[in-house]
C-alpha cells in the first residue's frame, strides 16, 4: 500500500518543477493583459470624455444653446457657481445644474 502511494505522490524538488519566479510572471500574464485590455478600451476613453465634458462645461457662456441631460433645450442666459439659467421659451428661465447640461447644441455667433 505504501509503494502505491509512494507512486501517486508528486515528486519533490528536482529541476523539472516550475516554482520559480518565471511561473509566477506566466501565471500572472492573462490576468495583466485583461486588465491593459480593460484599460484602452473602457477607462481611458471615459476618462477623455470626463475632460471634454469639464471642458465644455468650464466654456458655457452667455448664448449658447445647450440640451439638459433631461432633454430640455435652451439658451444660456446666466451662468453661476453650479448653476445654469436657461431660457427655454419666451419669458420662461429655468435654473438647472451646471452638470446637467450634456451638451452645446449650437455655439453662440461671436461678434
């Protein structure tokens, strides 16, 4: 019985095991290419439309016609800390949140 869990039994130390630190990096390596994957696919490019939008929002000024995030258009007439007054219709001004503003549909003619 003993030789026959002797032979089941995976040997001990020799050259031919693969403990060393290369296993390790080849163990590791599917896991570090999903994750760069991961990254230049999804984190990278929402990170560069966070800027773009910030930037937008940094750049809203008086005139500008602008859609909400609810749908709403209208033109900006004021701009505070993280407000946004917009005129949807006439006589009609509305105060939304600066971040609530997803886009600038039509930029204001410069004169």
């Amino acid at each position: 019985m003993n030789e026959l869990l002797a032979l089941m039994s995976p040997p001990q130390g020799g050259e031919g095991q693969g403990g060393g630190p290369g296993s390790l990096f080849v163990g590791l390596l599917p896991f570090l290419l999903i994750f760069l994957i991961f990254y230049f696919l999804v984190m990278r490019p929402q990170a560069k439309k966070q800027r773009e939008t910030q930037k937008m929002l940094e750049a809203l000024k008086q005139g500008d016609r602008v859609v909400t995030t609810g749908g709403m258009f209208g033109t900006v007439v004021g701009v505070k800390d993280n407000v946004v007054v917009l005129k949807i219709a006439e006589q009609v001004k509305v105060e939304v949140a600066k971040n609530a503003v997803s886009g600038v549909v039509k930029k204001s003619k410069e004169t």
